[in-house]
C-alpha cells in the first residue's frame, strides 16, 4: 500500500493529471505524439503475420496469451494487428500507430523485436486498452552493453538466460562475458581439457573485502564452466533476442587460473593455484613462441563457438616484473628489437590482433592495449576514464565507453553502510542516467567513432541472483535511456517511470531490485563560509525531520536545511533525518559531524582532485564528516599525481596544536598513504616560520605545533612514483585519498 501511495504522490508532485502510458516507455523512444481515446483490445487478438519475423511472432503469442491473458489468431486477413517491412530508413528504426487498430513498421527483425518491446509496454493490461498515439522510435548508439564477470563467481546457463532477457526487454544488444580470470576459467576448450578440469576450480574464497586484515576465507569450494553445448546454447538464444555475445579470454595478465593448469605457460618456475583472494597478481602469460601458440590455439575455439564479429581479449592490469626477469621474454624483446616491457604488451596484443583478423574477427581490448601502441585494427573498450577512448578515437579507432566512474555496477549506490558489501567507488542512480558517452573533446567526426556505451559488472563480492539484481538494477534502466534515447526525458520523469510502471514490472520478474533512489539525500553543504546539513526527500510532497542528538531541530515538506555551528572543541554530533509519509517513517538517515574551529572553511588544493573522485570539492575537507571502511566515493577526493599540496591562510586565529589528516589506504583498489607529508608554516608576513616532515604511519596521523601561532599552512603531500611490483596495479601511479582536515586548538 505504501508503494502504492507513493507513486500516487509523485504523479501529482510534477503537476500531471493523467500520466499516458506512452510516458511510462524505457528507455524513452524518439517520439511520442498522443492522440484523444484508446484503443479496446478485443478478446481475440487477429493478427496479420505476412510480414512478422518468427521470433517476433513466438514472443507476440507468448505475451496475448500469458500476459495479456487473451486469445489471438494469426492469420493474412486480421488488421488488429498488422506489420510492414520498410526499405531505405535507419537501421533499427520502428513505428507504432494506434488509431482502431495497431500498425508497426520496421526496418530489421531487430527493431520489429523492439518495436513489440515498446508495444509491450504501452498496453494498460488491466483495462485491455491502449492508448491511440503515434510512435516513431530508433537507438542512439550501435553498441548498447552490459558485461558480466562469471569468473569470481560462477553462474548458471539458466541464470545467464534470466539475465539476457531482462537485457533484451531494454533494448541492450551486446553481452559482454567475462570467462576467465585469475579466480577460474569457465569455458571448455577441447584441445586444453586441464583449463577446466583444474582451472575451473577454486579452494575457496576471501570473505568481507579485500582491505581487511587479517584476511578470513570461507573454505568452501567455488567451481563452475559452461562446456562447448553450453555456449551454444547461451549464444542462440541471445542471438534470437537480438543481443551479441562477445566473449572475453583474458590476456596476457589475470592469467592464474590458465596457469595453474598448464605451468609452462608462466615465466617463472614456480607452483601458481587459481587464486582464493581479489586483486592483480604478478603470474601473467609468458610471451615464448609456445605461448602464443597455446593462447591462438584457444582462439581458434572460441571464433568457433562465437559468431560475434568481436572478441575481448583483456589486456588490463597487466604486472611487467616476471617478464622482466624471464628470460624467454627478454629473448622476445631481443628478436623483435622491443624497447620496453609496454611495447612487448603491445607486441602481444598486435599477435593476438592478425590472428584473430585472419579468422574474420576484430579485437577488443580494455585501453591498457594503448600502451606501447595501439594494434592497427584494435577497438579500445575505455574503462580508466575517458581519456583512453579519447585518445583512441582521436587515432580513428572504435572505442565503447564504459568509465569506472559512470559504468560500473559494482560501485556502492549509497552510503556504504547501508548497502550490501561492495569494492568500493560510489555510483547512484542518478549519476549513471546523465552520463553522455560522447567526450567534449571530441570533434564532431571524431565522435562518429563511439560506438556506444557499456556498463560491467565485476562479481568479486556478488555470489549470488539476489545480489546481482541488487547492483544491476534499476541503473540498468538508467543506462537504456542513456545508450537508446535520442530524446531522452529528465530525471524526475524517469523516476515516475520507475516508480509507475518499470519497478512493478521487476516485481513481476522476481528482480530484487535497489531502492536506494527512495532514500532521503543528506549532504553537507557549505554557503558561504556557513556548513549546512540538507536533506531532501525523494518525493517532494513528504515531510522531512532532521533532529540533532534525539531532539527535533527542524522540518520541512520537500526538504530541510540546519546550520552547523563551529564549536572550538573536537566532538561528534548525531544528525538522524526522518522522511514521513502521514505517521510511517518511509528513510532514516544519519549522519556524523566531527565539529571543529574551522567547520567548512576552504583550503586550497593543487592539483584539483580527479573528476571522479571530487566529493563536494575542497569543502570536503572540512565538512565534518570523516570517511569510512568500505570506502565510498562520495566522501574522498582522489588524487593520481606525484604531488598535492593543501593550503591555507587562518589569518589572526591561527593558534592551534594539532593539524590531523584523514586518509585512506587500500592497496587492493591502488590507493595508498603517502611516502611523506610535509607541513610548513608562514607568519602575516608571507616568511617561513618552521616546517615538519613526517612519514605517513596510519590513515588518521597528526602535526604537534605546542599552541603555535601561524598565518598560513602549506600542506604538500608526495607519493611514491609507482606502484610496487607484486601488487595490484603494478606499474601504474598510486592513488591518494583524503577525505578530512581537521584543525584542533
């Protein structure tokens, strides 16, 4: 009942009488025009199947009869339903009129399937009505994706078919299927038995996230691979709903599970298992002749079983110390006159690039394979942000967009102790729903190389359907508007989308969806020089408490606001914000506020924070609140550069003791504590008063100044220049977090 209220609520809140159905469409097609009346749909359905595709027909019959719980006959002379094949318009376009009848027009099997999607959707099936309109509808983007990592988790071909299906009802065209990794290999290949006879199976797993320490295993055996049929099968029927599998063989790092199979594919002499924990290991292919060989070999298969034109062959997180100590590699670098181990990556990737183009195929390969040069016919799936598809695309190179900080599912959707666990990142609704996969700085032709966009989701902490639900959706549908929609609606009408119509459709289908979206927005904001806690509830028509300590402070319809007062003493107070629909508590927030002298005050920071590690800004750094294990984007900034320094100019208060820095340190996600902090000090007069240097010991540490006096602090953090071999994201710049400032008398 209270759902029901509140989709009730929202639908007067945005001022709309009558919401049609043909507003409730995801993703939102091209056009829409409404016309007076709807259209009765009688209990026998004539349908005229001459021109109507097989499948398009099977799942037509499927939802008169199960769905619509109606009986229908096909037959040349029935006009309840007609269809016509168009020559000369856009791939994948439909049309739908509604007016005594229903006429869709398309112009592939594709966008008839499309077109009955929409349909689908238009139908009032309580009142057997639809609404006379006129639909004209086309995808925006070609590659329109959704990836899944089966590797760290395995899953079945029934729940592989779940997942297409849900998939194929917004229009998404390519799975993207990860199969192998460190933690197991999952497809059958013929030749290799021992990849799935022994690199199918794991000991265990790591239990909790892979920060904690000490590290606890769940002893349990994690085993699982989908043999050639299997494969087949899963390929046909995505193939039938219009979706393309392109499977992903992951080289040459990420490599354990193959290696632990087959020894003599390592560079070293050493004994690897399929690996129980996450992260990057150092064991990755070797580059000898037998090698490449094996990894062709295994190709060979693959192109076989799959008909997608493009196979992914990894290419990421690629540690370089065993090839730089192999000899067989170093050999490899000798004879084809390599300069570093980055070109010998490149060497690799341009192997795996003429084998698979002899076979008819193109490479697809995460944008690590820029390094050293890009393969001549490579395609860059640009996941580090999207400075590699930039890079890519300005080349003349297809790229699919799939940023970590728009894209990927297994970032938390709120705060993390709310949430089921995660790896960490922060990635809400509404975020995925105003990505635009097209870069500004990109020109105009340089943008006809996005192929699309793509959001994945890795499974490290996803063992099961309900989880995997949980973290899909509803950003999936987030996602359709954004790869489909040429005409995309706003945000406030996609959520009554969701509430309206969409959600009591995932609750038909058994989804275990996040609701998250519904929970109250609590955020510290600062207004000039003053922190404000404001909270604001997802329906504008609810009313919003926020009390302080258990006492009522303020409340407010729609939202509410509360000045924070700077005390000159450290304490914590206990903000609990209630969203009330009449007397039922619909979201409880709460939130901690570590008080300080200079609550909200801006220091100045250079560089700036990364894009998608930016918080509120520098008034991060001072809005009280302290970030937290397991790490969430929406609290830190983010740095990846050698040097950061904080500053600021206290004027005439300057007298404090203690100077303490909150960080974050997690290995596993490239984030670590600094190799030192340098503090310095100025006077009014701009000249140096002293300075301290200290070696970062912790992730809350502190500088003693015995009530000193100062005008001015300059805070210069320095990091390491690489990550240590051995670890995850080896080679690559360290990440540093930061997440609060805090000044104590």
């Amino acid at each position: 009942m209270l759902k029901f209220y509140a989709c009730l609520i929202w639908t007067l809140s945005l001022g709309l009488d009558v919401l049609s159905q043909g507003d409730m469409v995801v993703p939102t097609p091209s056009r829409v025009v409404q016309s007076k009346g709807v259209h009765v749909l009688p209990d026998m359905l004539q349908i005229n199947d001459e021109n109507l595709p097989e499948y398009s027909k099977d799942v037509l019959k499927q939802w008169v009869t199960k769905e619509l719980k109606k009986n229908l006959l096909f037959n040349a002379a029935g006009n309840d339903i007609t269809f016509q094949r168009l020559q000369n318009v856009p791939a994948d376009s439909y049309t739908i009129d509604i007016l005594n009848g229903i006429k869709i027009s398309y112009s592939s099997d594709a966008s008839c399937f499309y077109a009955l999607q929409t349909l689908f959707q238009l139908v009032d099936r309580e009142a057997g009505t639809v609404a006379n309109c006129f639909v004209s509808d086309q995808p925006k983007f070609a590659w329109r994706g959704m990836h899944l990592d089966v590797s760290r988790h395995f899953y079945t071909v029934d729940e592989i078919k779940r997942y297409l299906d849900l998939m194929a009802h917004y229009k998404f065209n390519t799975f993207h299927w990860h199969l192998t990794d460190d933690q197991g290999w999952r497809i059958e290949i013929r030749k290799y038995p021992k990849l799935t006879q022994i690199g199918s199976v794991r000991a265990q797993s790591l239990v909790g996230h892979a920060s904690n320490n000490p590290e606890v295993f769940d002893g349990v055996k994690e085993e699982g691979y989908y043999s050639q049929n299997d494969i087949r099968e899963i390929v046909a029927y995505a193939n039938k709903r219009y979706i393309n599998v392109v499977p992903e063989i992951e080289m040459p790092g990420h490599a354990s599970a193959a290696i632990a199979a087959y020894p003599e594919l390592n560079c070293l002499d050493t004994t690897v298992k399929v690996v129980e924990k996450w992260g990057v290991f150092e064991d990755v292919f070797c580059t000898k002749p037998q090698t490449m060989q094996f990894l062709k070999d295994v190709l060979e298969e693959v192109c076989q079983l799959f008909p997608s034109e493009y196979i992914h062959i990894g290419g990421d997180e690629v540690p370089k110390a065993h090839w730089e100590k192999c000899g067989n590699c170093q050999k490899t670098m000798a004879d084809h006159r390599l300069k570093n181990t980055h070109e010998l990556q490149s060497y690799f990737i341009r192997e795996m690039d003429v084998f698979l183009t002899s076979r008819g195929k193109k490479l697809i390969g995460w944008d690590e394979i820029l390094e050293g040069g890009l393969s001549e016919n490579a395609t860059v799936m640009s996941w580090r942000g999207t400075s590699g598809g930039i890079e890519a695309a300005k080349k003349e190179h297809f790229v699919v967009m799939s940023p970590t900080s728009h894209c990927y599912f297994d970032h938390y959707q709120g705060e993390s102790a709310k949430e089921p666990l995660a790896i960490g990142g922060y990635l809400p609704l509404e975020k995925v729903f105003h990505f635009n996969p097209i870069p500004d700085a990109l020109e105009p032709y340089q943008a006809n190389y996005i192929l699309g966009a793509q959001a994945n989701l890795w499974t490290e902490y996803i063992a099961n359907v309900k989880h995997l639900d949980y973290m899909i959706f509803p950003r999936l549908l987030a996602l359709s508007e954004v790869v489909w929609s040429t005409n995309k609606c706003d945000y406030e009408q996609f959520i009554v989308k969701l509430e309206n119509k969409q959600l009591p459709f995932l609750d038909e289908k058994g989804v275990n969806y996040s609701t998250t979206h519904r929970r109250t927005k609590t955020e510290v904001v600062e207004k000039n020089g003053q922190i404000k806690i404001v909270a604001k509830a997802s329906n504008p028509n609810w009313t919003v408490e926020i009390s302080s300590k258990g006492k009522p402070s303020m409340a407010g319809t729609g939202s509410s606001f509360y000045d924070l007062k700077p005390t000159n003493f450290p304490m914590k107070e206990l903000y609990r914000v209630e969203t009330k629909d009449g007397e039922t508590v619909v979201g409880v927030d709460t939130v901690v506020i570590n008080n300080q002298p200079f609550l909200g005050k801006k220091w100045t920071i250079s560089p700036e924070p990364s894009e998608h590690y930016s918080g509120k800004g520098a008034v991060s750094l001072t809005d009280g609140i302290i970030g937290s294990r397991p790490w969430n984007g929406k609290e830190w900034l983010g740095f990846q550069t050698d040097t950061i320094t904080f500053t600021y100019d206290y004027g005439q208060d300057g007298r404090h003791n203690t100077i303490e820095l909150n960080l974050l340190e997690a290995s596993s996600s490239w984030i670590y504590l600094p190799k030192k902090i340098r503090c310095t000090y100025y006077k009014a007069n701009g000249k140096k008063r002293g300075s301290v240097e200290i070696q970062a010991y912790a992730e809350r540490i502190g500088f003693v100044q015995k009530k000193a006096k100062y005008a001015k602090v300059e805070i210069q953090v320095i990091m390491d220049d690489k990550i240590p071999a051995g670890q995850p994201g080896e080679g690559q710049k360290p990440w540093f977090f930061i997440s609060e400032i805090i000044t104590l008398p």
